[in-house]
C-alpha cells in the first residue's frame, strides 16, 4: 500500500509539471524573482516562457513589458503593453500599471510627433477609464496632468499664453490630487516640482524636491532639480552645496561628480575641477572610467589638448583599455580636422587587433575620403556584415554607393543607419541629398522636416528643404527660409549659393550675380561662389564676361590647375569650343596622374560633341578609357557615341562592359535592354535589365520609357499603356512618349485615341524620323 501511495504521488507531481496552468505560474514566479534581484534576461527567458505555456496570460505580457524597461528596450514594450491591457482584469493593480506606462510612453512619444492626434486621443480614452473606474485612483490624474503639461508646451509655443497658463493651472490641480492619493510618491513629487517651477512658484517646488532627498538619500532626481533651481537664481554657494551633498550620501555615483566638474568649469575655478577629476582619477576601483570620463571633460570644453594628455595618462594606467582609449583619441582629432593622426592612431588599433569592426569601419572611411571607393565598399561590407548595428559604417557604406552613383543601394543604407540612430545628422543630411538627386521631392520634404524636428536649428536641412521646395516651384515658401536664416547669418555659404540658384530658377539673374559673388567672398577656397555667378552672367546672355570671370581668376592662381579645367568647362558652356579645346589641351600637359588625365580627356570629347565632331569624341573618349578602364561612365558614354553613330554592335559592347564592371549601372542596364528590344534580341533578358534599371531609378522617364516598349514588343499591352500614361502626364511636351502611348492604344484597339495621341505627338515638334514613323502609324489609325 505504501509504495501505491508514492507512484500515486509521482504520478501527480508528472502531471503538475506538464499542467500549463501550473507552467505558466511557476515561470511567472520565477521571473519575478529573477527581475526583483535585477538579473533582467533570465527573467525576461521565464516570463517568454510562461507566454509559451499561455497565450492569454496577461500578466507574463505585462511582466515582459517591464522587464523590456528597464532594460531600456521601449519600441518592445508597446506591443507588450497593449497585449496585457487586453488581456488583465481593468481595475487591478496590474492593468492600472499597464494603462499608467503605455500612456506615459505614449505621451513622451507625442512630444516628437508633428501628428500625435491620434497617440493622444488613445491616452484620453485611457484616462477616462481609470477615473470612471476609481475617480480618486491617482494614476488617473496623474496622467491628466502629464497631458495638461503636454497641451501648456504646444501652447506657449504657440504664443497662446493666457490658454497656457490655464493648461498649467489644471497640470497642477491634477498632480496635486494625485498625490493626495499617494503621498510621498517621488514620480508624481517630481512631476509636480517640476510644474510648479514653470508657474514661477519655486519656492514651493524647492520645498517639494528637498523632501524627495530627505526622504530618500538615493533619490538623484531630487538632488538635481534643487541644483537647477539654485542655479536659476544664480545661487552659486547652494547649488555646490547640493551637488556636495548629494556625492556624500552618493559617494560612487559619477554623474554628480562630473556635474560638479561641470560647475567649477562653468564658475572659472581650474584648480577645483581639477581637484575633482583627479579624486576619480585616483580610485580607479570605484571609477573605472575615470580616465575616459576626464579626457571627454575636457573635449567637450574644446580643451584638445588636456583632453589628449586624459587618455595618454589612461593608457599608462589602464593599458588593458588602450584601443579604447585610443578611440577616444581619434575622435578628439577627427573633430579638429587632424585626419592624417586620426589615421595613424586608427592603424595602431589595427596592428593591435586587426579584427576590430570600428577601426576597420574607420579605415575604410579614410580610404573613402581620398577617393578608393571600391576599396572601402569591401571594407565596409565586412564591416557591416559583422556589426550589422553600426549606424556610421552603414552611413559609410551608403556614402561609397553614392560615389558609384548607386543611389538606391546608398538610399537604403542612410535609412537603415537613421533607423538605428535616429539623430545622427550626417545620414539624415544624406538622405535628404539622395532624394533630391533621384528626384524624389516629396520624400526630401518629408526627411527635411524630420531633421528640423530633431534639429531645428541645422542650416544644411533647412537649405535641403529650400532646394526641395524650389524643385516643387514653391519659390516663395524657399526664399522665406533661406531668407531667414541669412538674416541671422549674411555669410553662410550654402545659404548663399542656394539663394542664388533660386535667383537663377526666378531668372532674377542681377540678384544672382550679386548672392554669388557675396558667397565667393565668404569663402574664396569654395569655387562655387565664382562659377555661380559665371553662370549667372551666361544665362544673362553675357558669355564673354562669364568666361573672363574665371579666366580672371585663374591668372592670379597660375598653379590652380581647378581653376584652369574651370576656364575651359566657361569656355565650353559660352560656345568657344576652339578656346576650351586648346585650354585642356594645355591642361593635358600639366597632369600626370592617369585619373586626372582622364578627366581632362573626357571634357575633350565633350567639347568635341558640343562641337559636333562624334569621332573625335568618340577618340577622346578612347584615350580617357585607357587612363581609366574601371569606370563604368566611361564605358557607357562610349556607348552611346556608338549608338549615335549607328554602330549598333559596338555599342552593346560597351554597355555590357559597363554592366561587368557595375552591374547596377541604370543607364547601361536601359539602354542595352532597349537595343536588345529593338534588334530581336532576347526580350526577357532584355526586361530584365530594364526592370533592374527602374529599381534604380524608378522616376527617370527614359528608364520608364524602355520598359512600357518591352512591354509592347512582348504584347503586354496594359502594362504598357499603364506605363506611357503615366509617362505623358509627367512629361506632357515630349512627342516620344506620345507616339509610344499611341502604339500601345493601337495594340489595344482604340484607333480613335491612337489618332489623338499622334496628333499631340506632331503638335510638340519632333524630329524628322521620329515625325516620319508617327505619320505613318497615323496613317494606320485614321
């Protein structure tokens, strides 16, 4: 009997341990206790775990969520909130918790929204339910009077004051009553605090904030919000005193102790902050980082040169960290132009660990600054494929496709590097640059406005938004901000040159003379200020003086070779082809590098084409190739000549020579796939390329073009029809696109529209074989 009673037991215990009632409790617990001793991925493991044994188990989703917290991890705690609001009991603790941080989240997310309506309409409901619920319950009011301190803000900048203060006023009634429900509360103390120190009642808030920190001697928040209030009446002996005090009930925080740093610095007492420095410096146990944390002190402060001597100490002291440090040191000299010890400190780091992604990420920004792209691409990808979370070697990455003209694979790069650090500028700025090249005005707009959102005052994207603007011809709205921010500042330069662009857009052609030139001025090592107002002298129908403008120049900066390809590239936009043939020419003989000479033998055969002469460009051309036989661009202007020549071989040639050395070449993709349409090639290859080719550029209207005439050829008849509508809305003056959309309503069976096509075809003027072929398929329609 007794042994029964034993197998009868374990028989129970194996089915409690297979119960998922009983496996989601007994995770559950265990999570708790792993996130109430602070070890958060174990218990993050157990609540997944406990979610595993029960979908619908609401407090596993809202354990998870706070355990996502605390580790920092927001965007993952939403969906984890919004899960156990569906699922929790409303009214209990833990639901009244869930509904207080969702809202809270919510609401902090409002404050960077442009359009949070619908964020905020979401807390609203949430509210009202918690105080239908329990209308004394402090959550509640509380979050009515984080959404009241929200409104007061748009308000005051909105200059709407007396709405403001209103708003204000109930903020504080609201925080009142909450926390007359939970006295002592130090989150509702502080946000109260905080309101009443906008209201102007700081006295009352100062007595609030010292009872966070008599109440509690660990309560930092308390300590630095009386700090601000000292500080803000410019009392200097109690706001050391709190800082002081706060260390000594605090003795291993850092945070105070370079807060108290910063207060000697801003106060001018050198020897002092020194003094407090060097207590951390002196007990690396309890300060690890004390080093580090002096050297980006004193950078911080633009001290370079203390800051250098910080981590070169720190490598004495603490050489396990030397790559560290020496990071620390590269940063210091990147952000003073010194790139070439940037490098060289870069290369110890290597030569110390040559797999380290950041140095190597590095490397390859240095390779890409002098201009070996291909090089630094391969770098960079290993790089990323390493460390898939470096929003800098993405930005890089992106940086080296833009310098292939590969704007689409540099687009994605720059949105993935801005999804991993949304305020990091440079790739934001990119962004902005890309759009505006593929012709993406909408999208500029969009990525400007995000950027002066997070940055409001970054010139570049206000300029970016004016270019984008302009483009949209809302002229007026572009000159308003360009305007504004020359006002304040009459000599920035890229302010300058865009208002001169717009100058020349509006053909105010004076006005842009004179922008430019202010522009040359600001900055003469910038030659777009002079060729600017070249320009502007040419599209005023003064070609001589254009010219002479730079030539001008260019004789007081005899070994400014620039300068003298700019003379010839004014000489070629006035007409003189002679003259900028002999001036490059001349310029042949003073290069030697073969990718400068190149250079100058492309701008030989374009002056040449210019001029009319194909075979002499196409003999230009030839030679530029030799010098450089990896350029793709190259290969394809080659291309091209021989298709104008009619050489039709030869210029398939080319073009696949350039798709070998770029297979993402959009040009060479379009125009190979159209001769292989037209010449019976493989049409499914040939739709490939030009498929490849739009997602490369999906605007350019030539790229769209071969793609609707594939379309054709194949007798995909709507697809093409789809294809040229399109085409003749963006491009209603263009009689190719015309004669195309009629072929393909031909296709379709509608002669009538065909006709009408034919006959907007003619109106805009073609050329003599193209006007041929559309009289003849007219003839067929009518």
């Amino acid at each position: 009997m007794k042994y029964l009673v034993l197998a009868l037991a374990a028989v129970s215990l194996i089915s409690c341990s297979r119960d998922p009632n009983y496996l989601k409790q007994k995770y559950l617990q265990s999570g708790i206790k792993y996130f109430d001793g602070g070890r958060y991925k174990e218990a993050s493991i157990m609540f997944r775990k406990s979610i595993e044994a029960d979908r619908k188990f609401g407090p596993a989703y809202y354990h998870l969520a706070l355990t996502d917290l605390k580790q920092g991890q927001i965007a993952n705690t939403v969906p984890l909130l919004r899960r156990a609001q569906e699922l929790l009991k409303p009214g209990t603790p833990d639901a009244n918790d869930t509904d207080l941080k969702l809202s809270e989240i919510l609401i902090m997310a409002a404050q960077s929204q442009p359009n949070a309506d619908a964020m905020l309409h979401e807390v609203e409901t949430t509210v009202d339910g918690l105080l239908k619920r329990n209308p004394k319950g402090w959550e509640g009011h509380k979050l009515s009077g984080d959404l009241a301190m929200l409104t007061t803000g748009k308000l005051y900048r909105e200059a709407k004051i007396e709405d403001a203060k209103r708003q204000l006023g109930t903020a504080i009634s609201e925080y009142r009553q909450a926390l007359s429900v939970k006295p002592g509360d130090p989150v509702i103390t502080l946000a109260l605090g905080r309101t009443l120190v906008v209201d102007g009642e700081v006295a009352e808030a100062e007595t609030l904030f010292r009872s966070m920190v008599d109440k509690d001697k660990a309560n930092l928040n308390g300590y630095y919000e009386l700090y601000r209030v000292y500080l803000s009446r410019k009392d200097t002996k109690d706001a050391e005193a709190v800082i002081q005090e706060a260390i000594k009930n605090n003795p291993k925080d850092t945070s105070l102790r370079l807060t108290l740093a910063q207060f000697y610095f801003g106060t001018n007492r050198r020897d002092d902050l020194v003094k407090q420095l060097n207590l951390m410096k002196s007990d690396l146990k309890s300060f690890p980082n004390a080093y580090f944390q002096a050297g980006d002190f004193y950078l911080r402060a633009n001290d370079v040169d203390d800051a250098m001597k910080q981590y070169e100490e720190g490598i004495q002291k603490d050489a396990s960290h030397k790559n560290t440090y020496l990071k620390h040191e590269i940063e210091a000299y990147v952000r003073t132009g010194k790139n070439n010890l940037a490098y060289e400190k870069n290369e110890q780091i290597l030569k110390n660990d040559p797999k380290d992604p950041e140095a190597r990420g590095l490397r390859a920004t240095f390779m890409l600054d002098r201009g070996d792209v291909n090089t630094a691409m391969g770098e960079l990808q290993s790089v990323v494929t390493a460390k898939p979370n470096n929003w800098v070697a993405r930005f890089n990455l992106g940086r080296a496709h833009f310098a292939r003209g590969e704007y689409e694979q540099a687009r994605q790069e720059f949105e993935q590097s801005v999804q991993l650090r949304p305020d990091y500028m440079p790739a934001r700025l990119a962004q902005i640059q890309v759009s505006l090249l593929r012709g993406d005005t909408a999208g500029a707009l969009h990525q400007a406005d995000e950027t002066i959102r997070i940055a409001p005052n970054n010139i570049q994207a206000r300029v970016m938004k004016a270019a984008a603007l302009q483009r949209e011809q809302h002229f007026d709205e572009a000159r308003a901000i360009l305007n504004e921010i020359i006002e304040k500042r009459p000599k920035q330069v890229d302010t300058l040159l865009e208002l001169g662009v717009l100058d020349l857009n509006q053909k105010k052609f004076k006005d842009a003379q004179d922008v430019f030139r202010r522009a040359w001025e600001a900055d003469p090592n910038n030659l777009r200020g002079l060729l600017g107002e070249s320009r502007a002298y040419l599209m005023d129908n003064q070609p001589d003086k254009s010219v002479q403008l730079i030539e001008t120049e260019s004789k007081g900066r005899p070994a400014n070779l620039e300068l003298q390809r700019e003379v010839g590239n004014a000489e070629m936009s006035a007409g003189q082809y002679d003259k900028a043939l002999v001036t490059y020419q001349s310029l042949l003989a003073k290069v030697s590098e073969p990718k400068q000479q190149s250079g100058v033998w492309t701008l030989l055969g374009e002056t040449y084409l210019r001029k009319g002469d194909v075979q002499q460009a196409i003999n230009s051309l030839e030679k530029a190739h030799q010098q450089a036989p990896e350029s793709a661009s190259l290969t394809t202007n080659l291309g091209l000549l021989y298709e104008m020549q009619n050489k039709m071989d030869i210029a398939r040639k080319y073009y696949e020579s350039s798709i070998k050395l770029d297979p993402n070449n959009a040009l060479a993709l379009n125009n190979l796939a159209y001769l292989m349409s037209q010449s019976n090639g493989d049409l499914d290859l040939a739709l490939t390329y030009a498929t490849k080719a739009k997602q490369r550029l999906p605007e350019h209207a030539e790229i769209n073009d071969t793609l609707g005439w594939i379309y054709l050829k194949k007798s995909l008849t709507d697809q093409a029809l789809d294809t040229f509508k399109n085409l003749v809305v963006k491009a209603p003056t263009n009689p190719t696109f015309h004669y195309h959309y009629a072929m393909a309503l031909n296709q379709k069976g509608d002669r009538e529209n065909a006709k009408k096509e034919c006959q907007i075809a003619l109106a805009d003027k073609p050329n003599k074989q193209l006007d041929a072929e559309i009289r003849q398929l007219m003839a067929k329609v009518s």
